[in-house]
C-alpha cells in the first residue's frame, strides 16, 4: 500500500517523493484517516465515516464508540486483525482514548488515539 503522508499538523504533505508513505505504516496512516472522518463529511460517500456526534456523543455510549472504531479498523484495506486493544472513558472530561496494535499484511503497528 501506499498511502499520502500526514505532516505534524495532520496536514497531507505535498510535492516530493516524500509525500507518500509505504507499507505498514501507510496502512496505519489509512486506519488514522478513517477515524478520523466524519460520518456526512465526505461528498462522494455520505454514509462513509464514524458517527461520532450522531451515535456516539449524544449517547455517550462508549460500547457502540468502542463497536465503530474496531470496525472501522477492521474494515482498513490490507489489515488482517487486530491483536490488542484497551480503551479508557473519562466520563467528567468527556473523553475517549483507546490504544490498538494491529497486525497488517506489512507487520505490526500502533494506534493511539483520544476524542472529545
């Protein structure tokens, strides 16, 4: 896999060969962006992405938060399984945070990511 690289403001990087990224951490960098994207957000595909507000915040219910991310992990091109995974609901700061390794096609990999 090959995938568009992400700069340290999350930004795609642009313009040289150091723009793509290759192997498990492309498949990781594609597991990011797919968390990432809304529900609604995308044009081409409506129903793609994560229902964060829609299921998730307005509920506050941290099994069908923990139910979306594993599938939309799962669901990564070129992703075999996921071999860890440990989450942690701060229900006063509203804030989810989980950490996944995932086991890619390519080899290991770490997520770690936190919603509020």
């Amino acid at each position: 896999m090959r995938y568009r690289g992400l700069d340290e403001n999350g930004d795609y990087r642009l313009g040289n060969q150091n723009a793509y990224i290759e192997g498990a951490e492309a498949v990781r960098q594609a597991c990011v962006t797919r968390l990432r994207q809304l529900i609604y957000e995308w044009w081409e595909k409506l129903e793609d992405g994560v229902p964060y507000w829609q299921k998730i915040i307005a509920t506050r219910d941290v099994g069908e938060a923990i139910r979306q991310i594993r599938r939309r992990i799962e669901l990564t091109k070129e992703v075999v399984t996921i071999l860890y995974f440990d989450h942690n609901w701060d229900n006063e700061k509203r804030i989810l945070t989980f950490r996944a390794v995932v086991q890619s096609i390519y080899g290991e990999f770490e997520l770690e990511e936190a919603y509020e």
